[in-house]
C-alpha cells in the first residue's frame, strides 16, 4: 500500500516557483513522517506524490497538517499492460468493497494510453457489477477509485481532506504576538498555512503561570502543524511597563498603550531576527482595543506590516478553528490579562493624547525588556507546568478572601468580608499576612489570583485562585 498525496494550490504557479515549493513540500513531508517515528520513502510526480511507509493511517494522520497538502488516499499500487489486466485486477480488489452496495466508479489517469477515462469506468463497472446492488453515480454507498499514471494505477476508495495551503518556508517569516486565548494560535496558524514561518512574541503581564499557560498553547502550533523548521517563543516581562502605565498614564488608554508597546517589541524582534511582519489575532471591534479607530492609533508605533487574518471573522468562527487545530481546550484555560487592569477603556483614542501619555514613560524602558529577552525552541520544550492545582471551585468558610482588582472595582462589588490589595501590591504587602491562615484569591477572570496564589505559596502561605474569578463567582451567588 502507498499514501497518494495531492498537492494544492502549488500546482497552478509557475515552472521554476512549483519545483522550490515541492521539494519544500518534500521536505516537510519527510520531516512530518520522522516526527512520528515512521520509517518511509517519498516519491515525487508531475501533480503526485508517493510516500511509502511502515504505517498508512498513521501517515495520514500526520501528512494532513502538511500545508501544501489537499488531499491524501492509502491505495494500493499495481503494475498492468494493458487494459484488460488492469480492470482483472481492479476488480478483484474492489469486489468485496461493493458486494451488495451501490456505486460509482470513478477513473481518471496521466500519460499516453490506448484507452480513455471512460474506457476505464465502464469496463471496471461491467466487473463490479454482478458483486453489487447496481450503479448509482449520484449518491452511492461506495465511490471506486482508479487513477493511472503510465503503466501504473493506484486504487482507493477514500480521499481524506487536508488543509492545503502553501507549503511552509515558502513565504518568509513572520512575528506573531500571542497571548495564549483562542485568537491569536489561530492568527498564527492561518499565517502557517499561507507558508510563512511564524516565531512567537509573548508580553509577558503576568508571571511564570500566565507563561506556562501561554507555552502550551503555542507548543501545540509548533509539534502539530510547524513542519519544516523550528518555531520560537521570545519572553518578554512586560510588568515593569504595566505598573509604569498604570502608575503615570491615564487608565482609559491603557490597552491602547500596551499594544503600541507590544507592537514595538514585535518589530525589534522582527528586525533582528529577519522577519517581514507582524501578526495579531486582533478581530474588528471584538475588545474596546480592536475597533477601527484604536487599531489605527496603535499601529502607527511601528512602521513594519501587521497582518491580522481574523479581522473579519466572528468570536465563534475563531472558536471553531480553535477546536479544529487543536488549541481550543487549553486557550480555554488562559484568561484575560489586559482586561484585569483597564477600567473604562477608551474605544476612540485620540493620537496626540496618546503620544503625550507616552511621553511620561522613560524610553529606556523597552530596551531593557528586550534586553532581558529569553529565547525558547518550542519543539525542546518539555510541557510546561500549569499550576492548575492551585485552583478552587469553592471558598471555605475558614478562608480570607483578597480580591486583587483596582479599588475602584472593588467599590462598586466584592464578596462581603473580602479584603482589598492590588495585584501589583501583592508583594510588598505580603509580611503583613498571616502565614497561619488559608487565602482564597479573586481577580477579574482567574488570570491574576493564579499568578497570585503561585507568588503567596512560594513565599509560605497556603494560597489558592478562585477559578473563573469575580465574573464566576457573581454568576454562582445569583
């Protein structure tokens, strides 16, 4: 048996751009099949290849998150002379396929021959016939497959879809800002399909909770679907520069203020790194960041591209992907960082305002967080600790309660008896803790009291994250 791999959209370029995109295309096959341990061969055609292996379904399994790739079929490859023997043969293959079913078949093939297509069709129906329930080409039970190609045919009876595209390598590389949600993998898996190696930038708001969080999710873009090379993830700690933000910035800008600080840090990296754009998973009007008016004032920090392919597509469509690709169940786990801070965020910045805001930061700042810039080969990376056992469904009678959000959220709601210190006060506030008492943790979505709780074990304490955070805990109290 042999899995037949179909090219996409790769066979429609030009002579010289064809042969460089397929023997990409081989390259990543090869190195996607060596991923899985299968021992294999590839052979290449004029619209066909060939890949031999220890184990066809498992090869098909991973060949179809080959981009490049539209179509695979496990068939069975035989050798003829003549008409005749081919449809002898082809139908002691097919006859136990259609015994007792309806079907079509379905013949097409390549070279010079002294038969047609139909040819083929009708005598390999004539054969099949007499195992069957009839013919039926519009809906049959079993679609029968021919295709030659010279004094060679290769028979099948399923095509599986893949996912086309370009093979990867193909059209540079980019940069692509994440943030671990459902959004941004999947930005960056479309810019994988389209060809163009993708490395990861990753502002980190939070700690090592919100980043091992974050790994495993584009961990899952670099072993499933990064064939051909080997992504990375550039670290930054951005928390100087929020509480900087938070501390001399009008807040209603801050989201504004982070992005075009994001941005920055993607094109520094870009730039050094050689890749030609910048990718978000930015959606017009999702967040109060992302409407048309703010997207604009914030792209005008940098002056490299920002591509943004989910621009137009609705939160539930981008959830579809993310089931599809993979990374569904664990962006499900990361939640919200910039939302835990900006209260009444601004949706119609204004440019000059925002250049004034960012005049009272020190400009020095960003060159030191990418001066302590770290470096992580995904594909090395062993699964990163989640420190989800820090999490709690419920809040113990015996428990204090610190809510972590701004006093001014604070004020409008909290659970009676909470206690009230900021997430970015969290640390000097600690030696006036009680190391002998249990501590519940409670933030806007979960993302802060997680980082919270990791900061107040390591330092002593018997700490746990409400998951799901205030927006839970209101939901469970009505």
């Amino acid at each position: 048996m042999v899995v037949l791999v179909r090219p996409g959209e790769l066979t429609i370029k030009g002579r010289r751009t064809r042969a460089r995109f397929e023997e990409l295309l081989v390259r990543n096959m090869d190195e996607a099949l060596s991923s899985v341990n299968l021992g294999h061969s590839i052979k290449r055609e004029p619209g066909r290849f060939f890949a031999y292996t220890d184990d066809d379904l498992k090869a098909v399994e991973v060949l179809k998150r080959v981009f490049g790739i539209k179509s695979l079929s496990v068939a069975r490859e035989i050798r003829f002379k003549a008409l005749g023997e081919l449809v002898e043969r082809a139908a002691r293959y097919f006859k136990e396929k259609v015994r007792g079913k309806k079907f079509a078949v379905r013949a097409r093939r390549a070279g010079k021959h002294d038969f047609t297509s139909m040819d083929i069709a009708r005598e390999l129906g004539s054969a099949l016939l007499p195992f069957s329930s009839g013919v039926d080409l519009k809906k049959p039970d079993v679609e029968v497959f021919v295709e030659v190609r010279g004094l060679r045919a290769y028979l099948y009876t399923d095509v599986v879809e893949a996912y086309g595209g370009l093979p990867l390598g193909s059209e540079g590389r980019v940069v692509a800002l994440v943030s671990g949600g459902f959004d941004s993998p999947v930005a960056a898996w479309y810019m994988l399909r389209r060809g163009a190696y993708v490395d990861y930038v990753f502002c980190n708001l939070g700690g090592p909770a919100y980043e091992a969080a974050v790994l495993s999710v584009v961990k899952v873009l670099a072993d499933k679907w990064s064939y051909g090379y080997r992504p990375r993830v550039f670290v930054l700690d951005f928390a100087p520069l929020l509480k900087e933000l938070r501390e001399k910035t009008d807040i209603s800008l801050l989201n504004v203020l982070l992005k075009r600080y994001m941005y920055r840090a993607a094109e520094a990296i870009a730039l050094r790194i050689g890749a030609e754009g910048i990718v978000t998973g930015e959606s017009l009007g999702q967040v109060a960041s992302q409407t048309l008016r703010n997207l604009y004032v914030s792209s005008l920090a940098v002056s490299m591209p920002i591509y943004r392919p989910l621009i137009g597509m609705d939160k539930d469509d981008i959830m579809k992907i993310a089931k599809e690709i993979g990374t569904y169940d664990l962006s499900a786990l990361v939640r919200e960082y910039c939302g835990s801070f900006a209260e009444h965020p601004r949706t119609h910045a204004d440019v000059e305002e925002v250049e004034r805001e960012e005049a009272k930061i020190s400009q020095d700042i960003l060159t030191e967080i990418l001066g302590e810039m770290r470096e992580i080969d995904l594909k090395s990376l062993t699964a990163p600790k989640t420190y989800r056992e820090l999490e709690i469904s419920e809040i113990p009678d015996d428990a204090v309660v610190i809510d972590l959000r701004a006093p001014s959220k604070f004020k409008v709601w909290h659970l009676e008896g909470a206690i009230n210190i900021d997430f970015l006060a969290l640390p000097s506030e600690l030696p006036k803790l009680d190391k002998n008492k249990k501590y519940i943790l409670v933030c806007d979505e979960g993302a802060l009291s997680l980082e919270a709780a990791r900061i107040m074990r390591e330092a002593g304490f018997k700490a746990y994250s409400y998951r799901g955070g205030v927006r839970r805990l209101k939901r469970k109290l009505s």
